[in-house]
C-alpha cells in the first residue's frame, strides 16, 4: 500500500530548483518512511536510481568509499557493478539510506555533488549526535529537511477523505463551522488518527485488517522496541538517563502541569546533568520538545527556559501504545473509550501530545507559557502552546489552549491576551467542539490545527 506523503512535492521542487548543485539530506525518526519516499521517488522521476543502504552494505562499497573518491570513473563503475543498474548522467538518483552508519559517505556529498553526473539524497536519524559528525566535514553543498509521521492530513489521504479536508480547510480560512455531521465524521477520523498514530507501518495494518486497532498496536510495539534498541547502544554516560526520560514520558504527560520532573527521577538532579540525554532524544526525532517562553516577545526562542521542559512523543499513537498496556489494547475496551470520548483519565495528555505533533510538523518550535505567582506561590497562567509568524517586520504571537472536554475555563488565556494584548494576532482554543468566535477566541476542533 502506497500512502500519499506531502514531503513529495518537496522532493520535486528540490530536483527542479536545486538541477544537481546541492545534495538533499532527510532528517527523521527511525520507521517512518523515508526509505519509501524516496525509493518512489527515485522510480518516478529519474531513469533509473540505486539505493545504498548503509544497515546492510557490502564490503565492497565501503572499501569503494575509502579508496575509490580521488578516481570517480572507478568509484560509479562499481556502484553500476554491484547492485547490476546503469546510471545516466543526469537521469540518475543515488541514495544514500541510513546515512548515520557510515558519516564518510555524508563527507564524500561534496565531491560527488561537485562532479555533476548525478543526483544525491541522503536518508538518517541522529544526524547530529557527535559520533556521527566528530570525525567527518559537513557538506555544504547539502541541504537539510525534517521528515516526521504522517500528520492528520496525510491520515485523511490514506483513509480517503481528501474532500474533507478541503472542506476543513475552507472553513477556517473563512471562520465557520462544518455542517454538523461532517463535524462529527472529522472528530471521529481525528480520535481514530490519535489511536493509530502517523507510522506507516501502524496506519497499513489498520488499513489492511478492517481498521483493527489491536493490528495496529502490534506495529507500534515494535517500533517502541526498535527506539529502546537504539537507546542501548548509545554511550554509557548518558544512556541510563535517556531511557528513564523516555519510559516516563507518559507519566509526565498525565500530571496537570505535563512538565519534566527530573526531582522525581533522581534526586538532586538538574538540567545541566541532563543536557546529553535531551539533545539525544530531540535529535533521534523520538520527541518533541517544548520549552517555557517567560516573556513572549520577539524572538520565542530569546527567552526560553530551558529548565522547564515538557518532553512529547513525536508520535500520539505510540504515546498510546507507549502508555497503555497490551491487555488493555486487546480487550478494545480503551479504544472504545477514546474513540466515543468516554475516557475519563489521560485524554487531555493524547490532545496535547497530538497538537504538538501536528504544530511541529507544521514547522513550529515548541513553547509553553508558565507564570508563577510568588504571592500565591501557584501557576496563575499557562498556556500550552505559543507560536507566532515569525514576521520581521509585524511580530506576532498566538497563543493556544488545548481542550480535551467539552467544558473548561478560559481563565489562563484570558489573562495572557490581556497581559500581552499589543504582541497578539489571534488567540486559540483547541477543543472537541464545532468552530466558533468567543469575544477575542477562535474556538476550532483539533482537526483544523493543521491550519495553523
């Protein structure tokens, strides 16, 4: 099964804009896709394209990438040799899959871009973790795009709801609400999106077994394994930590405040300690960090505070599996729950998870507003999330609550538009009913975050 990726077009403005002067680097979690797309890639735009894949190559390309890169003649005729497919200059894509195995192959972009005989995409995750960069040059003659799950809208594709998705679309550009019954149909796509999450893996065997939510599960379990497999094998000083970080995670998305704790993994602990074990779980692309912006202003990222960090599943639907346990997924009974919104614990954390994956994936970086109160000694306003336009000229922010019931306060926004009223465009509610305009809030479902 072929799901439909928005990362596509990209691709194709990569190759008619770029013509071979720079390589194309994809960045993202293990399992979700890009080996796929740029295979299909690979087959549909080029005469022909090989795939190197690093997890599993020969002792012949490595010993061709240690010995062949000063004679190129010598260095293509190989790689023609070996895997039996005829490059065409020009007509050709050679990808390099799994590019963090052997970061040489990552070094030699430059050389090889600058002969011009053909096309280059490189695939990897944990691009950036120091022995996979300390020994090599960064190409610049490379450019770097994040690939993440598939979002909401790509879910939509897959299920073949494309004309839902213009509809929803229509409707927040012009600020009304959908027919109520495609409101509900969209809600009922978007809880099943939250369940099955956006690995392809999840989303085919749902597809292929009659949307069956345990099949589904299966796949997301493995893929849980897979990431705990690769956190073993990371350096000893910081692996211990990273794997308490990321089998904690749903416990502190479930507290009110969702926030890491580091007090309630080890005492005495501080971010300083943690510095390797967050770097190594933002840059595997597993999560999805969020840090407090003290003062929204100018320049989210000019006033972080990086001590107040809430960590999320860069996926919902293994945040599902990652949370529950398989008893409780096979009797169905807990996706049901979800499913009719009859669940009465840890829905507001599967809502704020899922918001911040689709922000992310919208090209956002994560912060949260936090303000203490020292008279009260007690959060007096947080807002989950605080994005903006990253305009130069007119800087503006949005900020936005995720709602998971039907009934809630407006208290914390309504502080923060009043406090920060000049440096605000709009602000959002993000909540399971239809849109509507509430004095100074746009109130929109979950759905329409892939508006924003």
């Amino acid at each position: 099964m072929v799901l439909k990726r928005k990362i596509y077009s990209i691709l194709l403005n990569w190759k008619n804009e770029s013509k071979g002067t720079k390589a194309l680097l994809i960045e993202g979690a293990r399992r979700i896709g890009k080996s796929t797309i740029v295979s299909l890639f690979g087959k549909n735009e080029y005469k022909s394209f090989v795939i190197i894949d690093f997890n599993d190559v020969s002792k012949s390309i490595i010993d061709n990438f240690n010995n062949n890169l000063s004679d190129l003649d010598t260095f293509f005729m190989i790689i023609q040799t070996e895997y039996g497919i005829k490059l065409y200059r020009h007509e050709t894509l050679i990808i390099f899959d799994e590019i963090q195995r052997f970061p040489k192959a990552r070094q030699s972009i430059k050389k090889l871009v600058q002969d011009g005989r053909y096309d280059y995409i490189e695939t990897g995750s944990l691009i950036s973790i120091k022995e996979n960069v300390k020994d090599i040059t960064i190409p610049s003659e490379e450019r770097v795009i994040k690939m993440y799950p598939l979002d909401f809208e790509e879910f939509c594709f897959a299920m073949n709801e494309d004309l839902l998705i213009e509809y929803i679309k229509k409707c927040f550009v012009e600020l009304v609400p959908l027919e109520s019954g495609l409101h509900n149909k969209a809600m009922l796509l978007f809880r099943q999106y939250m369940l099955v999450g956006g690995m392809p893996q999840s989303i085919v065997a749902y597809l292929k077994n009659d949307r069956d939510f345990e099949k589904a599960d299966i796949e997301k379990r493995d893929i849980l394994q897979i990431y705990r497999n690769d956190i073993m094998k990371i350096d000893k000083e910081y692996q211990s930590k990273v794997i308490s970080i990321f089998d904690q995670i749903p416990s502190f998305l479930s507290k009110h405040e969702k926030r890491v704790v580091l007090s309630n993994i080890k005492k005495n602990s501080n971010f300083i300690q943690y510095n390797e074990t967050f770097f190594w779980l933002e840059d595997s692309m597993i999560c999805n960090h969020c840090f407090n912006c003290s003062d929204p202003n100018i320049g989210l990222s000019l006033n972080e505070e990086r001590t107040y960090v809430k960590c999320y599943m860069g996926d919902t639907g293994l945040l599902v599996s990652h949370a529950f346990s398989e008893n409780e997924i096979i009797t169905n009974e807990l996706y049901k729950q979800i499913l009719f919104n009859k669940l009465s614990l840890n829905q507001g954390m599967l809502f704020e998870n899922v918001i911040s994956q689709i922000l992310t994936s919208n090209g956002h970086k994560l912060f949260f507003h936090n303000h203490f109160d020292e008279k009260t000694h007690r959060n007096d306003c947080e807002i989950d999330f605080v994005i903006s336009n990253n305009s130069k000229v007119n800087y503006k922010i949005y900020p936005i609550e995720v709602k998971s019931s039907n009934k809630y306060s407006t208290v914390s926004i309504d502080k923060f538009n009043i406090k920060f009223k000049s440096r605000i465009k709009c602000a959002y509610i993000i909540h399971p009913k239809n849109l509507f305009i509430k004095d100074n809030l746009i109130c929109i479902p979950p759905y329409m975050a892939i508006c924003l």
